[in-house]
C-alpha cells in the first residue's frame, strides 16, 4: 500500500506553492510508492494580494503577535487520513510565521493531523526566517509533531535590494525586473532546483533513516544563515514586542500609532540598520565561535 504524504501550505503569490510542489515532486513520480495529498490552508476572511499599503502594514500586530483568525476546515481527505510524513510549507510575516499559518497551528485540526507525524518544515522567505522558525518548532513540539527536518529558500539579493523588490511585488503584483531592480523573490533557477531537496527527503523517507536527513539538507544548501541578519531579528522582536503590544492595547489610537511604526519601520531599515552593522562586522574576530555555534544550532532542527 502506499505510504501517504501530506503537502501543507499557504501561498498568496504562487511561489510557496510551487516550492513545496517541486520539492514533492520526487514522491509524484512514484506514484506505486506514495500518494501524495495536498492542502491549501484558507481562511474564512483571505487577505488581499496585492496588499494595499494600509492593509500590509495594518496586519501587523496581530501578525506579530500570532492571533489567529478563523480558518475553513480542512477537506475530508486530509482529516480522515493518517499521513506517514508531511510537508509543511510557511511564509513569515514581521518575524514570525504568518497568520493563516498560526490560524492552523491553533485550530482544533492541527494536533490530529500533524501529532506523532514526521515534518520536514519548508519556508519561502525574503531573508529573515530564523527565529520565526524557533517559533514554529515550539508549536509543533506542543502539537507532538516529530520535526525531522527543514529547508528555508531565500532571496539571495542584498538586504536593501530584496526591501524594495519585495514591497514592490506585495503591493503592485509586479514580480518582474523593472529598472534598475531585479525580480522580486526567490529566484525560478532555485525554486526549480529545489526538486533536489525532495530527492534526499523521499531517500531519506524509504531508508527510514531521519537522523541524517538534516545534515544531508544543509551539505546540499538547504538552509544558510546569515549571522548579521540573526542579530537584526534578535533586535527586531525586542522592537516589534514593545509596538505590537501598544497598538493592540491602544486601541483607539491604532490608525495613528500604524502610521507611527511605518515610518519607524522604514527609518529603522533605512538608518538604524546600517548602523548596526558596523559594530557587527568590527566584532566579527570577537564573537567567531559564538557566531559559529549559533550558526551550527540555526541550522538544525533541535529546540533549545
């Protein structure tokens, strides 16, 4: 009988989907060995995309904050189903697993769909997915998931570069190079080698043997940490804590204090940022097997 492979996801531009679609592929083409079913998390009330300014950063409190919105229920064939290993795919909204994802964590459905089950954890992400991913390790050891492993796909431009053309692609739909920028996101070249991932997961998967699995992810490129970047999510969640927080109890006042943080937010890219990196890079000699460390933790799968 086949063994039974669960794709979960939520995916407002398409690109998330067609990762973990190509990332699944290999358990596609051996369809006497597995049955692969896909499920799309939707929310009763979906967010817009393109996103308008407003909204965009509107969602961020909650966003932050990780309070769920209501989903609709899983289809009958991922509820009914006991799966021998899943896929999960998330995107990361303001440092943190976006809110259709939290929305499925903290539904009634996610213990009996993902507890006692092998994740292998997959993110489609501007730059900063780290710490969102130590998130998301808490809730899937609160769920009794097994995380077995994990591959976070990235925009390799510069951090300045990959601003823009993201806001770009958010807010106007244009994912394409224009100007002087390149396209926006994760590049076709990537996601379309990220087959290679779903090759050492499905061999992994029949030798039963997932110890090695992330060790074999990480040699083959499947996860890359940036250490300045660890330090300006590190300051990001302390920043983000303190305004989430006010916006939520201030309620009254929250077009304002929204306004407020977009220009706190762009000052803080722009200005505060560069900043930073100065004593990041001085450091460096310093803080080497500090970083390494951190590195080597960043890039497994266990939870501190």
């Amino acid at each position: 009988m086949p063994k039974k492979i669960l794709v979960i996801y939520y995916s407002q531009t398409g690109q998330l989907k067609d990762i973990v679609k190509n990332i699944a592929q290999p358990f596609e083409d051996k369809k006497d060995e597995y049955s692969v079913t896909y499920y799309n998390i939707q929310l009763k009330q979906d967010f817009p995309f393109p996103w308008s300014s407003d909204v965009f950063f509107n969602t961020f409190p909650e966003s932050y904050l990780q309070i769920p919105s209501e989903i609709l229920p899983p289809p009958a064939d991922v509820l009914n189903q006991k799966f021998d290993l899943i896929l999960f795919g998330y995107q990361v909204w303001y440092l943190t697993p976006s809110i259709p994802i939290i929305s499925f964590l903290k539904s009634g459905y996610a213990e009996n769909i993902l507890k006692d089950t092998p994740i292998v954890t997959i993110s489609g992400t501007r730059n900063m997915w780290m710490l969102s991913q130590e998130k998301l390790k808490v809730y899937l050891r609160d769920l009794k998931a097994q995380l077995v492993g994990n591959i976070a796909l990235v925009d390799r431009h510069d951090n300045y570069t990959s601003v823009l053309t993201i806001l770009r692609w958010l807010t106007t739909g244009q994912k394409e190079k224009s100007g002087i920028l390149p396209a926006a996101g994760i590049s076709d070249e990537e996601i379309t080698g990220s087959t290679k991932y779903g090759k050492i997961i499905e061999w992994h998967f029949r030798e039963n043997n997932f110890k090695d699995l992330q060790p074999d992810l990480v040699k083959n490129g499947a996860v890359e940490i940036r250490p300045f970047l660890v330090r300006v999510e590190k300051v990001g969640n302390k920043i983000f804590t303190v305004w989430s927080n006010l916006i939520i109890k201030k309620k009254e006042k929250r077009p304002l204090l929204i306004k407020f943080f977009k220009v706190y937010l762009m000052a803080a890219i722009w200005i505060i940022s560069p900043i930073v990196l100065v004593p990041h890079i001085l450091m460096t000699p310093i803080l080497w097997f500090k970083r390494k460390k951190q590195r080597e933790y960043l890039q497994g799968i266990n939870l501190k």
